[in-house]
C-alpha cells in the first residue's frame, strides 16, 4: 500500500508540475495577493486532479464518457474563462508587498482554479491509462489500491503546489511594483493565449 501511494504521489506532481494556465495563475495570484491566495488557487486543481483519478480508478465510465463526450463545450467554457482572467490579470494593478490587495477571495481562488483543470476532461483517459499500466483496475474489486493511488496523486499534487507557492511568495518581496506590473501584464497575455488556443483546439 506504501508502494502505491508513493507511485500517486509521483503521478500527481508529474500531472501538476507541466507549466499551463493553472501554474502561471498560480504564481501571478502569490505575487499579487499573497501565499495563501497562490496555494488555495493549487488546491483547487489539486483537488480537480484527485476528483479525475477517482472517475478513472474507480471506473466510473459513465461520468468519464459524459464528460468526454462533452468535451468541446468544456472546453469552450473553459476557454472563455482562461480569456476573462487574463484579461483581467492584464488590467489588474499590483498591490505592493505587505500591502492589502484587493482579493480574489481565497473561496474564489479555489474554485476558478478547480473549474477551469475540470475544463480538461481527457486527463480522465490520462489516468485510466497510468492505472491500467500500474495494475490497478475497479473491474477486478481493488478499491482500496485504486483509494491508495486516488489519494497519492492529491499528495503530490498538493505538495507540487505548495512548493511553488512558496517559491513565488520568496519572490515576491523582492520586486517592487514596476516588475510586479509587468509580471501581471506578462501572465496576463500567457493565459489569455491560453485561453485563445483552447478555444481555437475545438474548431
């Protein structure tokens, strides 16, 4: 059981720790607003991660088929939001460390970031296909090794974010607000591109 929650706890760093929308988001939110808003924003798709690897571990074929099938609305949807919040970031201006900022709310950090990682339904077939390859498979009753995997990959995913929250939060007092502007315009243009590729993936 040990063996299997480190095996998810690799997986779930390695399913978080490519660069994407949630990451830049993740960074621009703790040099804006602070750790805690940075973090909460990684536990939203950490937990987004974890929802996914139970869909596929414990083979609910009915939500991943539904979600798969539906896929292009998703990700319009998704997309859209990527382009609001770019927008935004790009307009946003910094508040200076140790200032207040005006906060996005740790409740509505956590559920952006957890909307928008749900609005990529294909990391279901990710995992499916990394639990097959383990051995671990709903259809043959081991559902406490699938439990052990499911709760690996938030671990790890939890501790990904934790990391770079923190790292960003060391950055943070270091810049004044020229390059905090900027680093909002920069992240800015990143996820509304973002955003601009995922609704153009679905034409």
């Amino acid at each position: 059981m040990t063996n299997l929650l480190l095996r998810g706890l690799i997986i779930g760093i390695s399913i978080a720790a490519p660069v994407g929308p949630i990451g830049v988001l993740c960074i621009r939110r703790t040099l804006s607003e602070g750790r805690a808003t940075g973090f909460v924003s990684g536990l939203g798709a950490a937990t987004a991660d974890a929802l996914y690897a139970c869909v596929a571990g414990f083979g609910l074929t009915f939500i991943s088929g539904f979600l798969v099938g539906q896929q292009t609305w998703i990700r319009v949807i998704g997309g859209l939001f990527l382009c609001y919040l770019g927008l935004r970031g790009l307009l946003a201006s910094p508040a200076a460390p140790g200032e207040a900022a005006e906060p996005l709310g740790l409740a509505g950090a956590y559920g952006s970031a957890f909307g928008l990682t749900l609005t990529n339904p294909m990391t279901i077939l990710s995992f499916a296909g990394v639990f097959a390859g383990l051995g671990v498979a709903s259809a043959s009753g081991d559902y406490l090794a699938a439990a052990a995997l499911v709760l690996g990959v938030f671990g790890g995913s939890v501790l990904w974010w934790f990391s770079l929250s923190g790292i960003a939060a060391l950055l943070r007092g270091r810049l004044d607000q020229r390059w905090l502007r900027w680093i909002n315009r920069i992240s800015g243009v990143i996820v509304t591109g973002f955003g601009i590729a995922a609704l153009v993936s679905v034409l």
